[in-house]
C-alpha cells in the first residue's frame, strides 16, 4: 500500500545567477518514510530541502502541502543552527520550544537533552558546546515540539563514531513511533541503514530513486557506495 503523500514537489526550478541548482524536480515525501537525499557536493540538495520548507522561494514549479499551515508539525536541522548567545543548551531548548507554544518543564527538557546525549551539558553554553555537541542540540531543538515530518541536513556530519551512532538509532526510533523524516547524507552505509528510500540528485536532477535494495538490485551493484560513483562518473 502506498502511503498518504505529505508533500508533492512538481517541476521545482532554482537558479542563483545564471546557474540552475534545482533543475525541474519532481519529489513527493510520504507519510512514514525515512527518505534520503543524496549527491555530491552541490548538487542541490540543501537548496531542495530550503524550497520544500519554504526557506526559499522556487523560480517555478509547485509545492502541495498536505495541510493549509504545515509549519507547527515541521521539525528542520540545518547544516548550521543560531544559537541564542549567551545561554545554556537548557535554555535554548527552552526558548526554542516557546516559538512553537510549548511551556517545557525542567524535567521534559532534561529528557529530550538525555535522548541527544546532553544531559551533562544542559548548563554549557550552547556556543561553547563542541561541534558535534551543537549538532546534538540542534537535533534536540527540532524534537521539542512533537513534530510529524523531520528534516535533518547532514545529521551525523562531523560527529564521532558513538555520537553518529547515538543519532542514528535516535533517527530510528523516531521512525519506529511514525515520525517521517527527510535527510541528507554522504555516508552510504548510514543511508543503507536508516533509508527506506532515497534520491540521488545530480546537477539538480533526480538521477535514481527507490529503496537501497531496489536500486542495488536495478543497477546490480554490490552497495550504494559502488551505486553512487557509478551513477555520479557517467558524463552527464
Ligand atoms: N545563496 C546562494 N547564492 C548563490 N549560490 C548558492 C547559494 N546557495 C547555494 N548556492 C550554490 O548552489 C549550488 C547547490 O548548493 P546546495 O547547498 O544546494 O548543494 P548541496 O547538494 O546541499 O551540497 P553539499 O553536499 O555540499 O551540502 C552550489 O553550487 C552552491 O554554491
């Protein structure tokens, strides 16, 4: 049975300049899937993710939501999050889920600190939290309010093997209670892990998409790693 469909993305075109990033792209993200989106550096997928959010206006195409006002069941990690300056990771947690309604008690935002991996750190300031520590808040700050569609921009980006794990099985549980989640990755064995579908973009194109074993067996390769250069050397 195919799921319900949360967001249809048809024909989306972005240039910056003279140059088209996203290059007529269909997409649509259903309900309880975990898709990942995939390509070599530049491809467009972080400008696919802003326009899917509405961070970016696309130059044409359309986007179909499937509720008038998505923006209170939407959790978002992008590559880089602002921090308030000069609070404690607490108390970002705390005014971030303020934006969405949500009075969190001590004891509920220790949790969702716990479930990133920060409890020790919940009275550090968030800005002198290490890389891969501000990545965990930043996960922690799109969880607080519950939401139904998570986007996560290279998740597990410059984190240590058992923080990357850590966020992994994290991303799994969520999936597991029905969270569908879009994300970005450039480690393929992480995408085979947790995906039940991606897309490879190239040049702003969808140039593959479909469960890692449905493309390993379409293409006859031995991993999605193997998949990935092969689709992404071919002169395009
Ligand atoms: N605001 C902007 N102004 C001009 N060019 C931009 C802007 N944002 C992105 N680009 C360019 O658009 C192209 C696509 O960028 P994008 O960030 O979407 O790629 P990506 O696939 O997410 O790459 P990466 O894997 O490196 O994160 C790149 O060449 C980038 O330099």
């Amino acid at each position: 049975m195919i799921s319900p469909t949360l967001i249809q993305a048809k024909g989306l075109r972005k240039g910056y300049g003279q140059r088209t990033v996203v290059d007529g792209l269909n997409l649509d993200i259903r309900e309880g899937e975990v898709l990942a989106i995939i390509g070599p550096n530049g491809a467009g997928k972080s400008t696919t993710l802003d326009l899917l959010l509405g961070l970016r206006r696309p130059d044409a195409g359309t986007i179909t939501y499937w509720t008038t006002d998505p923006s209170p069941h939407v959790g978002l990690q992008l590559q880089s999050t602002p921090f308030f300056a000069g609070f404690t990771a607490i108390e970002n947690l705390r005014m971030f889920a303020a934006f969405y309604g949500k009075r969190l008690k001590d004891a509920q935002l220790m949790e969702h600190l716990h479930r990133c991996g920060l409890e020790e750190f919940a009275k550090t300031d968030a800005l002198r939290l290490s890389g891969g520590q501000q990545k965990r808040l930043a996960i922690a700050m799109t969880l607080v309010h519950s939401p139904k569609l998570l986007f996560l921009d290279e998740p597990t980006a410059a984190l240590d093997p058992r923080a990357r794990r850590d966020i992994r099985e994290l991303i799994r549980s969520l999936a597991d209670k029905g969270t569908s989640i879009v994300f970005t990755s450039h480690d393929m064995e992480e995408v085979h892990k947790l995906a039940s579908r991606l897309v490879l973009i190239r040049d702003g194109r969808i140039i593959a998409s479909g469960s890692p074993e449905e493309l390993l067996s379409q293409y006859g390769t031995a991993s999605l790693e193997q998949l990935y250069i092969q689709l992404t050397d071919e002169p395009a």
